[in-house]
C-alpha cells in the first residue's frame, strides 16, 4: 500500500505528462484532465501509473477513435442531403392508317378529281425517356435536429472514452 496518495493535478504539477496518444482525439487531453484532475492515482508509484495509463490508452484511443470517425462520417453524409432519382419512362404512340389526297394546281379540270391519292398503313413511335429528380438541402429543423443527434452521439463516446480509465485511479471501497 502507498504511504501517501497523489491527485492526477498534482502529477500534472510535478512535471507528468500524459500519453501522447491522446492528442488523436481532438479535446480528449482536456477532458480527461478536467475529469481524472480530483483522483487519486491508483498505483504505488508515478512511474507504475504512468505505464498503466500508456496501456490503457494504446488499447482503447484507436478504438474510439475509429467510432468518432465514423460518427463524423454520417455527419458528412447528413450535412449534404442530396437525393437523387431516376426514373425510366418508355413512351409508345401508336398512329392509325391515314388517307389523304394531294391536289396541284392547276386542277385537271376534265375529271375534277384530285392528282394524287396518299394512303399509309399504321405506324408506332416509340422513345425511351430518362427523368433525373434532384432533391436538395434540408429545412432548418431538419438541418438542427440532423445537428444534435450527431452531437449527442459523440458526447456519449466521449464520456465511454473517459470511463475507460476509470481502473487507473483509485476506488473506495
């Protein structure tokens, strides 16, 4: 047992520093200070906790790093809400037979009837039309709450981060 017990305030004080690792997530430094500053370290020694807390932090800052990072990729996925549709269209227009007749000048006025007969047997058209919808942007509320729910997520990552040191320190029992 140790003859007297140290604040992670005061082996900050007396020239410790912390895992350099914690640098990898942004503000985590701080927080675990601003958290840890009131306990007690939990080993017999400074140089016992020191590796202590290097373990601990090479086992769980790439872990929680990887889950910051992915919640900041969902973030960039929301912060640009661009859907986009494609539609397919097939268009079929079906003529029936037409019959029409053609008439120059000057009529031949012997029989009075007109130069030329036209007659066309049915016909389809068809066309293949593609329709491109965009939807952009999201309404302000949509925009806040999309903010929030990204917010919330990475405190509550953060705040699983800072427990995972918790073994570091001292309990009472």
């Amino acid at each position: 047992m140790a003859r007297y017990t140290e604040t992670l305030a005061d082996y900050i004080a007396n020239g410790n520093s912390l895992p350099s690792n914690f640098s990898e997530i942004e503000d985590f430094e701080d927080m675990f200070k601003m958290h840890y500053c009131d306990h007690e370290l939990g080993f017999e020694t400074e140089a016992i906790f020191a590796m202590k807390l290097e373990l601990y932090a090479a086992v769980v800052i790439p872990v929680y790093k990887d889950k910051l990072a992915r919640i900041e990729d969902a973030w960039e996925l929301w912060d640009d809400p661009t859907k986009t549709f494609v539609d397919s269209e097939a268009l079929s227009f079906t003529g029936g037979a037409q019959h029409g007749e053609t008439t120059e000048l000057p009529i031949n006025s012997t029989n009075a009837q007109p130069n030329t007969m036209v007659d066309n047997a049915e016909y389809t058209n068809s066309q293949l039309r593609t329709i491109t919808r965009t939807e952009t942007g999201a309404t302000d509320d949509e925009a806040t709450r999309r903010l929030e729910f990204i917010t919330s997520k990475r405190k509550l990552v953060m705040f699983e981060l800072l427990k995972e040191f918790k073994p570091c320190f001292m309990n009472l029992y």
